[in-house]
C-alpha cells in the first residue's frame, strides 16, 4: 500500500485552474491559494464593469506566487454563451483544465413581503443558474481528464434567516445541486464540492453594518467575529488539489463554528 505524501498531495503544480468570480473577495482569495499552489490560473468576473475588481485579483494571485500574470477574462456568467466561451479560451489557452472554483453570489436581504417576480428571478439567476451553468460547461471540458469543482458558497444554505428568504432558497438549491452532480459526473472522475462561508468581513453584508441585526449576530457568533475572506484558503486548496481526491458531494462550512449551534 503506498503511503499518503502528505504536503505533496496539495500541489497544484502543473495543473490548469479558473476561478469564476474572481472580482469577490472569496475569488480572490481562492485566485491567490491556487497561484500559490502552483496551478497556470487563469481569472474571470461573475458580471462585467468588474475590471478594477478583476486587476485587483490578478495583483493579489501575482503576490502569492503565479509564475506570471493570470489570464483575465470579463464576461457575464448570466450568458451561457459568455460561460462557454471562457471554458474553452481556459482549455486553449491553460492547455486543459482541472480546477474550476465558481464564486458566485448575488447578495439580497430584505423582508419577504418585499420581493416580486422579478426579484425572485435576479436572485436565483445570479445565485443557482450561474453555478448550474459554470458547472455544466466546466464538467464538459473535464470529462477526458477528470478534475475538481469547488462550489463557494454561504452556510445560508443550512439555515433559514429572518429578511433573507430568497438568498437562503437559492443557496440551499446550490447544495442540492452540488451533491447530485457529484453523483452524476463520479464516473467520471468530475468532483464537484461545496465551501460554504460563515458571515463573511466585506461590503454589502448586513453583518458589517452598524445595526442591531450586526450587533446581535456578534453575540451569537461562538467566536464573536466575522469570517475573514482569507480564512477560506485552506479548506479550498483541499479541496481543489489531489488531499481530496476520493471527496465529492461533501460540504466544508468555514464559520466558527456557527452550525454547530440548533
């Protein structure tokens, strides 16, 4: 029986990735954990108008370590044909791929008496067809090879919040979603994992504005603080790389413990 090579199963040398929704602060850091490991990276934004978000990204990928600039790719992950087309350019241009890391997120807290159709419609677009698509088109490009999706997503997706009903709706399809395609594509040697985030430090986030709902969840958090970007790094280089090549169908919550509570 061979022996596990402990650091060495977490190298992504030689290996090709994309990170889409590189503009996030999730993408980011996910970007810079892969360049660091190695991986030929090649970057693309959830929406366009992204750009100084996307340079940003690829300064911080560049700062851990990518041999040389990341390749960028502004497109609109509501288009299918946007998504496939930024698959391909990845194959041709990375000369395959194995890692592919969505980080999409359309963020929407409000009552529910507050949302109409067309809200509905904008958040389960920006948060399960968007995922369900780069999926789709990542797995198309992987089944020759095999590789790893890693799916970034919200522990939302575990527990339903007051004035956010559609986001955690959505998020928990995304779980759903990731545990039936695992099944589907193991075959094929296609690993398809979930990353859920705890309350995250970055704007547009309830829990970092200065009100009673931030106060209170502070409270309630067992380590009474927000998740740092950052600290999603390790867990996403696991999954990303060959440690985890017999997981797929699994969700990692990186929240301080937040679920462990009823």
């Amino acid at each position: 029986m061979a022996l596990p090579q402990g650091l060495d199963d977490f190298t992504l040398a030689e290996k090709s990735a994309l990170v889409i929704g590189a503009e996030h602060p999730a993408g980011r850091v996910a970007a810079a954990a892969l360049a660091e490991a190695g991986a030929r990276l090649m970057i693309a934004s959830q929406e366009p108008g992204t750009n100084e978000q996307i340079n940003e990204t690829a300064k911080a990928a560049q700062a851990s370590g990518a041999k040389a600039a990341p390749i960028t790719q502004i497109q609109n992950a509501a288009i299918r044909a946007d998504v496939r087309a930024t698959i391909d350019k990845a194959v041709k241009r990375l000369g395959g791929l194995d890692v592919i890391v969505t980080a999409l997120d359309a963020p929407y807290y409000a009552p529910a008496e507050a949302g109409d159709d067309a809200m509905f419609d904008r958040v389960m677009e920006g948060n399960v067809k968007n995922v369900w698509m780069a999926c789709q088109e990542g797995a198309r490009a992987m089944r020759q090879r095999g590789g790893s999706i890693v799916v970034v997503s919200s522990v939302l997706a575990e527990r339903g919040v007051p004035g956010a009903s559609l986001y955690c709706a959505a998020k928990g399809a995304v779980a759903n979603l990731v545990r039936a395609l695992a099944l589907e594509w193991a075959r094929e040697k296609v690993r398809v994992n979930l990353l859920e985030a705890g309350w995250m430090a970055e704007e547009g986030n309830p829990a970092t504005s200065n009100d009673e709902f931030a106060a209170t969840l502070l409270k309630y958090l067992p380590y009474k603080r927000l998740v740092k970007p950052e600290e999603l790094a390790g867990a996403l280089l696991y999954l990303a790389s060959p440690a985890s090549g017999f997981v797929t169908g699994e969700a990692i919550a990186i929240d301080g413990g937040l679920l462990c509570r009823v």
